[in-house]
C-alpha cells in the first residue's frame, strides 16, 4: 500500500490559479492537472460522494446538500450520518485489499457514524436555551478531546457565516497532521473550506480575494511539504468551481404566486409549509429541486418554470436519468440555472414576515441553501455593535438572537452547481498519475485507487 493524502481545497479552478498562488502553481509544473467534469449538481456532498464511491447519485443517493423528507414533510439540509450515503465507501474496499488499511476522514461531509478509522466533522452543542457552542464531532469519541486540548477549540463561527477566515481551514490542517502523527493512517482526506467564502461572497475578484488565495496557497503548501516528508502520495482537487453571478432566482415566491405554495403563521411571521403545498421548490445554489404534492398540477408546474428567466435546464423523469439524478430523493423536476443564476429559498413576499431564522445563520432551520449568511447586514452601520452586543448577552447567560444577516441576495457574486458554465470553471485534481485532460467525477475514485494500490483490482 502507498500512503495517500487527498486535499480538497474547495472552489478551486483554473480561473484562480495564478500569481496569487505560487505553490499551487509549482505544484502543478511537477505533476499533472486534470480537469472533472463536475458531478451534478456540482455541490459540496453529491462531488465528494461520487469521488469515495464511484458512483452516482442515482446509485449513491446524495442528490444535493438537502432533500424534502417525504415521510415527516419537512426539507432536511446538512445533515451528518455517513448511512445517507447508499454505496459502498473506497476504504471499505480498501480493507478488502489489505487488512492493515486504514483512514482518516478530516472534515468531509458524512462524518458520522461512518466506518472510517478516524474522522473529525463540525458538530455544535445546542443546549435548551437556544445558545448554539462551538464544537466538533470526532471517532473515536476521546478524539475530539485530544484535539482541542491541543489546538484549541474547534473555531466553528469562522467555518461558516460572516466571520469566515483562514483560522478554520488552518484548524483543519492542524488536526489532520496531529491524526497522521499518532496513527498514521494509510489514507488521509482533508477538507480546505477557506476559498468556499470568498468566492461566493465576491466572486472571481481578483482585488478582493487575492489575499485568500495567498492563504490558502500557503497552507496547502505547509501540508504538501509535511506528506511529502512523509513519501505519501499527494492528491490535490476541489469539489467544483465558483463563476460570477449576479441574477438570485426567487423560485418559491414564484411558486407562490400562482398559488401553489403554502405558508403557516407563527407569531406574525410566516413559515413554509411543506406538507400543505401543491408544489414548493429546495433551493440549493445553482439547482433546485421541485416537489409536487399535487399531481394533478405537474404540467402547470412545468409550464410555470419554463417561463422562468435564468434556468438553462427543466430536469423531467428522462432527463433524471441523462444526468444520473433519478433518485428518489430528487425533485418531481430538477432545475439548473444558467451561469449567471442561482435559486434563494426565499418564499416570503414582505421582509417583515420573514421567519426569525432568517436573519440569523441557521443552516438546518433554512429550507434551502443561504449563501447570505456570509454577510453582515450593510444597511445597518451599527450592524458589529448590534452583532458584539448580542454576543455580550450569550457570555453572561442571557437568551439571544444574532439576528444580523441581511435578506439581500443581490449580495451573492459567486456561486456553483449548474454545468452551464466554461471549463475554467471546472473542478480540478493535480496527482503524480498520468490522466488524460478531462475525467468524470466517478473516476476520481479509481485516481485515488491508483495511488494506493497501483493497478490491482478492487
């Protein structure tokens, strides 16, 4: 067996390689770069499930980061059991191959209860008096305490929301080099967020997020010197590229308006109400998928969606099949956006009743993806004071709401998930392994492979 590292180093693509990033680029020069074809939808938990199984959605079941639960009528997004994934994981192969194999899984996503050897996912305490702690989910359990009696707590408010920094990524780093020090295990594979927020928050920027680049350029490099050292195999790649856009398609107000979409009222605000609505739509970046309660109106549905300006595709039961999505967790249809389009969840038409979860970073309440969630409200000078206040509340017990994100989609510059977009935009993946130019998400799985155990079978 060949020790393996697998870095993904989410939204990278050609379009942002360059003099902000030397290293990637020397990097490259010695190896070779190949484009994938994204997954569809080209998202954080379908691309790393086909890339660890070989398959796709279809088989795997991982249609998008969320799905509408049929059974309890309620959309589920960003959910953890490794058991949502439906096929068989590389490593579980790997171990048919060898005995003695062993991995650990840093932070890529269906960290939970899976059969990996080591793993480390972002999991925060919620106690009962709505007060969300920082903190992560490890196997085994003592690992977590290992960690963050090394390096501190897991830095959870900068994975996600308006405080985002490379402090994350680096915390990642640091974990997945501790792991590889005490167990060295035979497969490494390491999620870097740091690139995800920049892009979306301001696009292919290049006066704005060079200073990113140079960051995540410069981590990778600390973790490439340390595998190397190591003779490991590196493997670089990302899950997909983020392209410009600036046209937020409000799909489930549309919905709405033909009468199609229902809401309850709770406290003056207003709530989507799944189980009562004819048709209603999960938004998850560039794609959203459309379920239909009554079947009587999935032609009006189509007819109504056809009209809408920013969909490049309207996905029907055949078209499922084209793009290997015809699970039944997708959509009655599957929309994807044009380049320059992305769908908000937003159902609500007057911004007063928007739910209480809105204006807070609250990916699990959310019935769709909210890339806004990145951002502090800009209409508000005193947004920070409001946002230390509230946080003054948290340290001395009280209840809070860190109510501080906007409803303003037009915010989002960057965004992924179509294929409706330029191979500059394609995920990459830069190996010692000769491959042709382009390959299918899928055959990262046999790249991986590869680097294990040469050409021996599976």
């Amino acid at each position: 067996m060949q020790k393996t590292v697998v870095i993904d180093i989410v939204g990278l693509s050609t379009s942002v390689i360059g003099e902000h990033t030397p290293f990637l680029q020397k990097f490259i020069a010695k190896n070779t770069l190949t484009h994938i074809k994204p997954a569809f939808p080209a998202v954080t938990t379908t691309a790393q499930s086909c890339y660890i199984t070989g398959k796709n959605p279809d088989v795997h079941g991982i249609v998008g980061n969320g799905w509408y639960d049929h059974d309890a009528c309620e959309m589920k997004f960003w959910k953890q059991s490794n058991k949502l994934v439906q096929s068989e994981k590389i490593w579980e192969a790997a171990r048919r191959q060898n005995p003695d194999f062993t991995v650990s899984k840093m932070f890529w996503w269906y960290n939970m209860y899976s059969s990996a050897d080591f793993s480390a996912t972002p999991r925060p305490q919620y106690h009962s008096d709505g007060v969300k702690v920082p903190d992560c989910y490890t196997y085994p359990a003592d690992l977590r305490d290992k960690l963050q009696a090394k390096l501190g707590t897991f830095p959870l408010f900068k994975f996600w929301g308006p405080n985002t920094s490379i402090e994350c990524s680096k915390w990642i780093a640091d974990a997945s080099l501790e792991v590889d020090r005490t167990e060295d295990p035979t497969l490494t594979l390491i999620y870097l967020p740091h690139l995800d927020y920049c892009l979306q928050k301001f696009g292919v920027d290049f006066g704005k997020i060079s200073k990113d680049l140079h960051e995540i350029d410069s981590l990778v490099e600390e973790l490439v010197n340390y595998y190397e050292q190591r003779n490991a195999n590196v493997i670089l790649l990302s899950e997909y590229g983020i392209n410009n856009v600036s046209h937020p398609i409000h799909i489930n107000r549309i919905l709405r308006e033909h009468g199609l979409l229902s809401v309850r009222v709770e406290s003056g605000l207003e709530l989507l109400d799944c189980g009562a609505s004819k048709a209603f739509a999960a938004s998850d970046h560039q794609i959203a998928h459309v379920y239909i309660n009554d079947e009587s109106q999935k032609e009006r549905v189509k007819e109504i969606l056809s009209k809408i300006d920013g969909i490049a595709l309207i996905m029907d039961e055949e078209e499922k099949q084209k793009y290997h999505i015809n699970h039944k967790r997708a959509g009655d249809f599957v929309l994807m956006a044009k380049a320059d389009s992305w769908f908000t969840y937003y159902y609500w038409f007057d911004d007063k009743l928007a739910p209480d979860f809105a204006r807070s970073v609250d990916i699990h309440n959310k019935p769709g993806y909210d890339p806004v969630e990145m951002f502090m409200n800009p209409a508000n000078p005193f947004i920070k004071l409001r946002a230390a206040y509230k946080l003054l509340r948290k340290l001395t017990g009280f209840r809070y709401r860190m109510d501080v994100i906007p409803l303003d989609a037009s915010l989002v510059k960057g965004s992924h998930g179509t294929l409706d977009i330029g191979k500059e935009f394609y995920p990459v993946l830069v190996s010692n392994q000769k491959i042709t130019e382009e390959i299918a998400a899928t055959d990262v799985y046999d790249v991986i492979w590869n680097s294990l155990f040469g050409n021996n079978m599976k």
